[in-house]
C-alpha cells in the first residue's frame, strides 16, 4: 500500500498539497459525527429516565445554569443540540465530498493536459517505441480512472478509515464486547482481500489492455475502410473486438460481482452479532435496561458503520483494480521526466549541447513560446562527423556521415533499405539528437538553438498527414484561424501548383477534405504537403520519399512543383526513384551508416549504370 500510496502522490505532482485540507475536514466530520452517536445513547436513558438529571452532577449544574421550568425541556433542549450537530456535520460533509468530486475531475483535465504536453514534448525514440493507442488510451481514459476509480476512492478510503476507527472506539467504550463485533465485521472481509488481491489486479489489466486493444483494433479497421473493403477483411477485425469485448465483459463482470460481497458479508456478520450478543446478554442475566442502551448506541453506530466498511471495502476493490492504470501513468511519467537524465548520460562529455537540447527540445516539459524566429541561413549548412545509435542498440545507424550544403542547393540521398538514410534525415530534422558530431548553420552548432533551427525546416513525407477538415486549415497546419495569412496562403498555393484544385472544389479552400485528406487523390495530398511547408516559410525542405506511392504522372507534376522551388529553397531528398533526383546538385550514395558515394547524377547513377553494363 505505501508503493500504491507513493506512486499516486507523483502522479499527483503538485496538486497533493490538497490533500492536507482534504484529510482534517474528513477529520473534523468524523468526529462530529462520533460525538452526535455518541450523545444518543444518554439522550435515549435520559428520555426514559428523566431523573438522571438531578442523579448526574454534571448535568444537575447545567440544569441549574439553562433556567428551564422543567426536565423535560431540558432534557428536549439536549435533543436540539444533537439535531443540529448532524445537520452541521451533514453540511460540511456535503461540502468536502463535492469538493472531492470537484477537485478529482479537475485533476482529470490537468493530467490530461499534462501528459499531452509531456508526449508532444517527450524526444522522439519515445514515439518510435509507443502505439499512437496506448498514448490516446492514456490521455482520455487512463486520466479518469485516475480521477475517478483512484483519487476518489483513496479519499474516501481515509474517510471511511476515521469513521470506522473512531465508532470503534466509542462501541469499546460503551461494551468491551464490540471489540469481537468489530473482529468478526473486518475479518471476512480482510480475509476475502488477502485471498482475492491478485485477482482484482488481474481484472483491471485485463479491462484495460482490452480498452487498448479495442482503440487500436477500430484504428486498423476504420483507419484503413477502404481496404478492408476491397480485400473484404471486415468479418476479421469484428472477430478481433469480438475477443476484446469478450475479454472486458468477464473481467468488468467478474470486477463488479466481487465489489457486492464485502456489504453482504458485513450486513450477514452484524445481524448474527447483535442476535448472538442480545442472547449471551440474556444468559448472563445482564441489565435489561443497561441492554437498550447499549443496542440504540450499537442501532445506530451501525447505520453509519455498515456503510464505511462496505464502501471501504469497494473503494479496496477499486483501488486494487486500478492498479494497472496507476503503473502505466507512473512509469510513462517517470520515463519522461528520466528523458533529461539520459541526455545527460548520453552527453556527458557534450554538456554545452545537453543544456541547448534540453531547453529546446521542451524535454524539462517546459512550454516553448508561441512564436520562434526561424535560423537564418546565410552560406551554408555542415554536417560534421555524426554518429548515433538507436537505445538499447550497440551498433551505429550513422557512423561518422559528414557533408556540407550550401543555401540554396539541392542534394539526394540514396540507398538500399536500412542504410540510414531516414535515421539522418530525422537528425537533420532535430527528432534525433546524434552521440557525437555536430550540425551547424554558418559554423554555429543548431543544438544552440534547435527550436529555432526547426522552424527553418519543412518536412514532407511519403504519406502525407491530413487532419478532418478545411483545406486551408491543412496547409496552414497547427495556426489558428484569427492567425492565418490569407496572402502566404495563396503565394503557398500557387507555388505548390495547387490552384486548379482550388478553383475546381465546391468550397474552395474551406472544403472539408475528410479523415486523413480521404477526398484528395495521392498527389494533391503531396501538393498539400508542399504547400503546408511553403506557408510556414521554412528555408530548409526535406522530402522523404515524397513521390515514391504516385503515378509516373502525378510525379512528374509533384517534380515540377519541386524544380520550381531549386535555387530559392535549400532541399534535401530521399528517393529511390532515381529520375526524381536527376536535378539535384549532388547525390550521396549511403550503405551500412556511411557514404560510400558522392557526386552529380552522371557520376552517381549514370556512372553506376554504365559500369554495370
């Protein structure tokens, strides 16, 4: 429980100063609550007889000093000041029970936020290892459970602990014999625990790696609708949810099933407790009168002790079933906040780059600003003797790459599959951050200021992302509408050549162009893409395979687009279409994490062709 307890309190981060407050108004209401109980119990003998009154000093005083005519006011007046203890307490408790409520779905949103700021922010080997379902799973579902099957019954676990724990002691204090009452109420229930802990544990994996499952498996089967179509694979994803939902079902089933049995257990204990305690009363030839006062004070210590065991012993439940979602939160948060330790390891002999990297790159989950000047280049751009190695992976991606590019020439990398040539591209791009080696803009290393190093790329993969909506909104992605410059709008359009489409959609720019750019064909998304990184003004473009999935057609007009933009835009191409690299300045041959060639088209691919013929 204290490993359950810590992990809660780091997911919790700065919010559990709260919890202070919280836990003495639960306190204070507890206390309350036992002295009203522990009034009635005196209050029914002096209703039944007044006499006590005089009988008892201290009440004989407070008798004298209230001035009343008689007992029976006196005694009505006690009634009245216990009435109003259990409405103030039932006020205060009303409050601290919403303000729970409040306070854990508030927490739900900042974690949310949180974690959405800590993934976009986190260094990009993070994403390489993480299914995009896990990450949504997380930030939607995992954020409530927190809040709601975490956060809520911790809380009400501590408050169901004071309530039991001080109506225990008052029973003590009123009959020695509650102490097996109270033994033979937990008891059961402890011993129902111990034997079941791990399996609510199970149950609560099992739910929620169904739920993961469940998100993905939908992905897979709507993501890629016309496919499933076409091949005619619907009937196996339905049978991949039906598994998943089968799988929730039971678990969920089983979960809540055992959540009854601990206030059956406890309902059936406390009836043959006070059955079997009235009886061995009776033998003992006890006070009958000593009896009833005894019981109303057990009556209604039970009314409110029946509830805080059963609701302690669900909240139990709950909390043993969230113990999965807590791990994942913990370890995704700590895995993150470990980000910049690593660095720091993997830098050590570099710390001049560590500092810049690590504000940069937001791997403090510091917020950047807003707006960032982009890295003006002047000359040129220096590639200088980098390395890198995947974690976890010995052997280097890129093994000592080095090449200059000056502003405004176009260079090609090829190369068979897996000789590096994404892994140097995403350096380039500052998603990776090399070992050793460095890059610099005019002889000035980017990882002294890489968020504004970034700024001056544009990235255009093979398969371009769409977001569900305008046209416009996609080519002038993540800026809001009041921000969108309508004159860059349309200079990134025109030189996308994108204009036609333009002209020829029923809404223009305002067109929904669908999930994923569904009612575009494969080369106006690529123009899209162009036209996206033309709008951002980035100086530097990468296009990753950008006409590898098109037509000889289609790519022959994404080329021109392209061939439009040499001389005014520094471009770095991946191919393995060699006719879309015939133009550029230099083509570099990689293989194994190395350049093993360099030189014009003629020399690259002509000379290569010509040799082996």
């Amino acid at each position: 429980m204290i490993s359950y307890l810590r992990k809660c309190l780091f997911v919790l981060g700065d919010k559990k100063k709260y919890l202070v407050p919280l836990t003495f108004s639960f306190l204070f209401v507890s206390l309350m609550e036992v002295f009203g109980i522990g009034l009635i119990g005196p209050f029914l003998s002096l209703a039944t007889q007044p006499e006590i009154v005089k009988t008892n000093s201290f009440l004989s005083i407070l008798y004298a000093r209230s001035g009343l005519p008689s007992e029976s006011q006196f005694i009505a007046c006690i009634g009245i000041f216990i009435i109003l203890i259990f409405i103030f307490k039932s006020i205060i408790s009303w409050n601290a029970q919403t303000y729970v409520f409040i306070f854990s779905f508030q927490l739900k949103g900042e974690l949310a936020n949180k974690l959405m700021n800590a993934y976009l922010n986190a260094p990009y080997t993070f994403h390489l290892s993480r299914n995009s379902a896990t990450l949504i799973q997380s930030i939607t579902n995992y954020t409530y459970t927190f809040g709601h099957a975490i956060l809520i019954p911790l809380l009400n676990s501590i408050a169901n602990v004071i309530v039991i724990l001080s109506l225990t002691l008052l029973l003590c204090a009123t009959n020695l014999m509650a102490i097996v009452a109270i033994l033979a109420l937990l008891l059961p229930c402890w011993l129902l625990f111990a034997y079941s802990k791990n399996k609510l544990s199970y149950w609560g994996q099992e739910v929620h790696e169904a739920n993961e499952s469940m998100i993905r498996i939908i992905n897979h089967g709507l993501g890629g609708i016309k496919e499933t179509k076409v091949i005619g694979c619907s009937s196996y994803f339905e049978n991949q949810l039906k598994t998943q939902t089968d799988k929730y079902e039971k678990a969920s089933g089983s979960f809540f099933g055992f959540k009854l049995l601990p206030r059956i257990i406890v309902e059936t204990f406390l009836v043959i407790f006070l059955v079997g305690f009235i009886s061995l009363f009776l033998l003992l030839d006890q006070d009958v009168q000593q009896l009833t006062a005894i019981l109303s004070i057990f009556a209604v210590a039970s009314i409110r002790l029946i509830p805080a065991i059963s609701n302690l012993m669900g909240a139990i439940s709950t909390l043993r079933n969230s113990d999965y979602v807590l791990k994942k939160l913990y370890l995704d948060l700590k895995e993150l906040e470990a980000s910049e330790e690593n660095l720091k390891e993997v830098y050590g002999k570099h710390s001049d780059k560590f500092e810049a990297v690590s504000k940069s790159t937001g791997l403090v989950l510091a917020d950047l600003p807003e707006s960032i000047e982009p890295l003006e280049i002047k000359d040129s751009i220096e590639i200088e003797d980098i390395f890198y190695h995947y974690p976890n992976i010995s052997e280097s991606a890129i093994a000592g790459i080095s090449f200059d590019i000056k502003k405004g020439e176009s260079i090609a990398l090829i190369g068979k599959s897996g000789a590096g040539k994404t892994t140097l591209v995403d350096i380039i791009l500052g998603l990776l951050i090399p070992q050793d080696g460095d890059i610099k803009v005019d002889r000035h290393s980017i990882y002294e200021n890489l968020a504004n190093w970034r700024q001056s790329i544009g990235y255009i993969p093979q398969s371009i992302f769409l977001i569900d909506d305008t046209l416009a909104r996609n080519i002038a992605f993540g800026v809001s509408d009041d921000r969108i410059d309508e004159h860059r709008l349309q200079q990134a359009i025109d030189a996308a050549q994108l204009r036609e489409l333009v002209d020829e959609l029923p809404e223009g720019l305002q067109t929904e162009v669908g999930e994923r750019g569904v009612r575009l064909s494969g080369g106006q998304r690529q123009r899209v893409g162009i036209a996206r990184a033309l709008y951002h003004e980035r100086e530097v473009l990468v296009l990753d395979e950008a006409t590898a999935a098109l037509d000889n057609e289609t790519e022959s007009l994404i080329s021109e687009a392209i061939n439009a933009l040499s001389g005014t835009k520094t471009m770095i191409i991946i191919a393995h279409r060699l006719t879309t690299v015939k133009d550029c300045d230099r083509i570099y041959t990689l293989e194994k994490g190395k350049i093993v060639k360099c030189g014009t088209y003629e020399e690259v691919v002509l000379g290569e062709e010509s040799h082996s013929d």
